[in-house]
C-alpha cells in the first residue's frame, strides 16, 4: 500500500522558513498572503495488504523517527493501489 505522511509545524511553533518565503513572495507582489505555512511530505510503498498493519506500522515510523512531536504534527493517508 502507498503511504503519504504530511509533517506540519504546530501551530504555536514558530517557522523562521515560512515567515522568509511569505517575505519574499511579497516583496515579489504577491502581498495578499495572510498565512504561509511549510511543511514536509514523506511517501513510501508498504509491502502489506492489511490496511490497519500499514496504519500502525507509519504512525510507529512517525512516533519513533520521522516526526519531532514536540513541533511537529503530522497525517497519515493511506492508498490502497489500483
């Protein structure tokens, strides 16, 4: 199964990288930005047909290395393959 992890900052969390983007695409002309958020998207393929084996073996994944939960939040989709 495909697996698509979407890794946020928290919404109190300041995002230096975000805030830079936001700048630049203003000084660019495009200043009716209100909110810019950055993020980062993790996606794998799974080797199992169970979907609640895929689900608990991402949010493992997400839990143990590729989320800082402390800043980060995150989503996990699963795609079953056509």
């Amino acid at each position: 199964m495909n697996v698509i992890i979407n890794i946020f900052p928290k919404k109190d969390v300041l995002n230096p990288e975000a805030e830079a983007v936001k700048k630049s695409l203003s000084n660019l002309g495009f200043d009716n930005i209100e909110k810019l958020s950055l993020g980062k998207q993790i996606t794998m393929k799974i080797n199992e047909k169970n979907k609640k084996i895929v689900q608990k073996l991402a949010y493992d994944m997400c839990e143990k290395l590729l989320v800082n939960s402390v800043i980060e939040d995150y989503k996990i989709t699963i795609l079953r393959e056509n």
